[in-house]
C-alpha cells in the first residue's frame, strides 16, 4: 500500500479523502493545512485567484509528499487546485497522521514548505480594481 497521495486537480478538494488517507489505528495525532483563497494580499482586495500549474507540477508533489513520507516514515497526503478559485474555496489541503502530536506537526509542516517552495503551480489574482497580478513566478 501507499504512503502517499498527491493530487493536482480542478476538482473540489475533499478534505475527508485526504484525512482518511493518512489515518490508522496507531496514529493518536491527526495533523491538517488548508489554504483558503484570502480577500486580501499585500494591501489589496481579491476577489479570485487562477491557479496554473507546470505539465510536471504533479510529479514535483509527488516528491515533496514521498520526501516527507521517506523522512519520516509517515504516511502523507496532499491536493492543489488549479483553475479558477474564489474567496474562501481550499487551494491547498495536507495531511499527516502520526502516534504523537509534535512528529505530526512536524511533518505537515514540512510538507506544506516543500509544495510552496518545490511544486510550480503559479496563481493570478484578481483584484476588485479590475486588475490582475502573478504571484510566484
């Protein structure tokens, strides 16, 4: 069985899946990360975000879950959307479970590191001026 679920999609993440994934009878500490699409950034009002990610954006977040996953010897799990998202939708969710809270904590926090530094998935926002701006690029 695997240890590790990455996925890239357009679709609604669904936080239960990913929760699922990592969960097992000898885990006491379940650890989750969304990001959550702000109405803000630096100072200025968004209405929405476009998500676009490289052909190769999903074997990238492989790796990052599988390093976490090799690391610690936990099984791990995390979604990005892509496509068009707004205020309050999930762009992001991560899960790790372990038997103790900190190794939890830990890890997730090191997965979510690694998708936001390693993974190229780049969004536009939408400002309610009208204009619109890349971020991570």
């Amino acid at each position: 069985m695997s240890r590790v679920l990455a996925v890239i999609s357009e679709l609604t993440i669904d936080g239960t899946v990913i929760e699922d994934f990592v969960m097992a009878a000898e885990h006491g500490a379940l650890v989750t990360f969304r990001g959550i699409v702000r109405n803000h950034d630096h100072g200025l009002a968004v209405t929405a975000l476009d998500y676009q990610a490289h052909p190769d954006a999903q074997r990238f977040l492989e790796d990052c879950c599988n390093q976490v996953a090799v690391e610690t010897g936990l099984r791990v799990a995390a979604a990005h959307r892509v496509g068009s998202l707004v205020v309050g939708d999930t762009a992001l969710a991560a899960a790790v479970a372990a038997p103790h809270r900190r190794e939890a904590f830990e890890a997730c926090e090191r997965l979510v590191e690694l998708i936001k530094s390693q993974v190229p998935i780049w969004k536009r926002q939408h400002l309610t001026d009208g204009a619109t701006e890349w971020v991570g690029l």
